[in-house]
C-alpha cells in the first residue's frame, strides 16, 4: 500500500487534489484507517490515476473522465469514442492557432512594409448584383452566438427531411438570413433555407434585389471583415441596406476537412439612398 504522499509524488499530483477527486468519486483511497483517518492507495490504483491525468492532458473534463470510468464493460469503447471526438476538436484549435500565425506574419510584412496593419481591408471584393426572386423552404428562430453551429446542423436536417417529405428540388446551396441587426437577450433573429425550386404550401418567396456581393474563401473568422467592407462601401456609394443579410454556403462545413476548403457567399441588400433633403420634402407633402 502506498500512503498518500507516496501516491502523491509518484504521480504528480497534489495531495488536496486527491482528496478532491475522492470527494467526487473519481478515484476513491484503497483503504482509510478508521483511528487517524490516514488514506492509502493501492499499487493498482497508479495506473488509473496516471490514466487521468493523460485524459486531463487531453482536456478532458473531470465530469467526462468520470463518466467514462462509469462505464465500466463499455470503458475502452467509451474511450475510442471520446478520444475521437477530443482529437477532432484539437485538431481544429491548432487549425486555428495555425491560421492566427500566418495572419500574424502577414500583419507583421505589411507594417514592415509601412502598410496599415488593416490594409488586407483593400483586398476584400465587394460586387454589385442584382439576385432574382426565389423560393425558400425555412426555419426562423432565435440564436444564441454559441448555438449557431450546433442549430445550423440540426435545422438543416429537419429542412432535408421535410424536402423529402414534400419531394421539392433543391435549387441552390443552403442559406442563412439574418433578421435582426443585433443580439437580444434571445438571442439573433436567424431563418435557416435552402433555396428551392417549387412554390408550395410550407415555402416562402424571397426577393433580395441588387446586392453587394462577396466571396469569401476560407474562415468564417473573416465574415465580420466582410460585413464592414460591405457596410463602407453602401455609404460611400450612397446606398442603405433594404433586407436581410444572408450567407450562401457553397462548401457544406460538415463536409470539409479545413477551414480553407470553405467557400461562402456573403449577400447585403441595398436600394439606392433617398437624400434628406428630397426626404423632408416628401414628409411635408404627406401632410
């Protein structure tokens, strides 16, 4: 038996943090002397500490490694499962760590250069279009920010099965409108669509008009970039947004391997501006 110390310096880790896993029931003490309440472990017990503290490494949580020592019978196939989706969900961070590094070094060339730091502004495209009208089958709700990918995939589904339900045909990639310029307590103002080519009961007519258009290849992290390109752009030019902004999903997420692989459309509605002038003379008219 090895006393918790010994237990403790073996594998680098604290007593207090012992007793809390203990507390917990993630790994409990072999045996308590019942006189001075010293705690021992087991020599067996050192390989499922050091199996928490790799799991730990890997960031898992307490609550998700305790749930897989559950499991007991289920354990190494609870642990394939969970070790897959741990490595997906690290192998995007690096994605992302990756590509903060090489916006990084492009920061750094363009102020070695005596550019702004934001000049990468100048090279966002942003074009004039005008969309016909189409019909959208969809699904508005709410969303909160750290719902959004979450939602996206489960509407989607339920927009592909009612498809198939009514047999429509899909007319263009999937879509997302947003409703509202801001968050709520509630949460974004969003319609999940997917264009199709029948109007039935069940599907709506959408009339976007002249847009600005851009395509955005790669992260969705350059979207807010985008928006504020666009945004400039309509002031400078005189225009005002007149609908719903809406992204065109060219690439499906679920279905690329990296961020780079993604193509999306970004869509903002506008109509030419009335000047304030020729507003106030039609306000006094109107009386």
């Amino acid at each position: 038996m090895l006393t918790i110390g010994e237990f403790s310096n073996i594998c680098r880790v604290s007593t207090k943090t012992l007793r809390y896993y203990a507390e917990i029931g993630l790994i409990l003490p072999d045996e308590i002397n019942p006189e001075n309440g010293y705690r021992y472990y087991s020599i067996n017990q050192l390989e499922k500490m050091l199996l928490i503290n790799r799991l730990k490494a890997y960031s898992f949580s307490l609550e998700e490694i305790k749930l897989i020592f559950e499991s007991e019978e289920r354990m190494d196939e609870m642990l394939f499962t969970a070790l897959h989706k741990k490595k997906k969900e690290i192998a995007l961070k690096v994605q992302k760590f990756e590509d903060t590094l090489h916006q990084i070094d492009r920061d750094m060339a363009n102020l070695e250069r005596g550019r702004s730091m934001m000049s990468y502004m100048e090279e966002i495209d942003v074009q004039m279009v005008e969309i016909p009208v189409m019909y959208l089958l969809s699904i508005r709700k709410n969303i909160l920010e750290h719902e959004f990918s979450e939602e996206y995939g489960i509407c989607f589904r339920k927009l592909s099965q009612k498809m198939e339900e009514k047999k429509l045909s899909v007319a263009a990639p999937p879509m997302v409108l947003f409703h509202s310029d801001e968050y709520s307590p509630l949460g974004l103002d969003t319609e999940f669509a997917i264009p199709v080519k029948e109007y039935v009961t069940g599907t709506r007519d959408f009339a976007p008009g002249l847009c600005l258009k851009t395509v955005v290849r790669g992260s969705y992290s350059q979207l807010p970039s985008v928006y504020t390109k666009q945004i400039e752009w309509a002031k400078r030019e005189g225009y005002e947004n007149c609908n719903a902004l809406y992204e065109v999903y060219v690439t499906n997420p679920a279905e690329v391997s990296k961020e780079k692989e993604l193509v999306t459309e970004v869509y903002y509605p506008v109509r030419k501006k009335v000047p304030e002038a020729l507003k106030n003379r039609k306000a006094l008219q109107s009386v």
